[in-house]
C-alpha cells in the first residue's frame, strides 16, 4: 500500500489520540485551571485539525481518482469531524 492510502487511517489514529488528549485536559477544576495548559491544548487542538484536515483531503483525491468505495468516504468523513472537533475546541478553548 502506498502511503496515500495509509495516511488517512494515520491521520484518524492521530487525531483520535489528540481529540482524548484535548476533551480530558481541557476539564476545568475548583481553581478555574485547565488540568493541562492552556497553550498546550491550542497546540494539540490545532495540530489535531491540520492532521485531520490533510486526512480528509487526502481521501477526497482519492475518492475522486479511485472512484467511490466505503473504505475512503468512512475515512474521509471521520478525518471531516475530527477537523470540526478540533476547529470548536480549539475556538472555545481561545481566551476572550
């Protein structure tokens, strides 16, 4: 398999892991602190997007040069809410 037709799954297995990472550090306790850092979770929230975003570019090339198959539409689609996830996450994380 060449790497165009793993990277996408790359790409959902990485942003599965920073989605955790993003939803269990962003909890907010008594003192109003996040339990990871603020500019932490920027950072993951907006690697977690690029990822996910070349994910779902990537499958949409594919879909459109291989023709329609559930493989790459399941992928594509999975890569496309992952970036939605971490597009509000990242918006609701930033400071006002």
């Amino acid at each position: 398999m060449s790497l165009r037709r793993v990277f996408p799954i790359i790409a959902l297995a990485v942003a599965a892991v920073l989605a955790t990472l993003v939803s269990a550090g962003s909890i907010v306790d008594e003192t109003g602190a996040t339990l990871l850092p603020l500019l932490t979770l920027l950072i993951a929230s907006e690697f977690g997007f690029i990822v996910a975003l070349i994910g779902a570019t990537v499958c949409g090339k594919l879909i459109l040069v291989d023709g329609v198959n559930a493989r790459d539409v399941l992928l594509g689609v999975g890569c496309a809410l992952a970036c939605t996830f971490f597009a509000v996450q990242g918006l609701r994380l930033w400071p006002s």
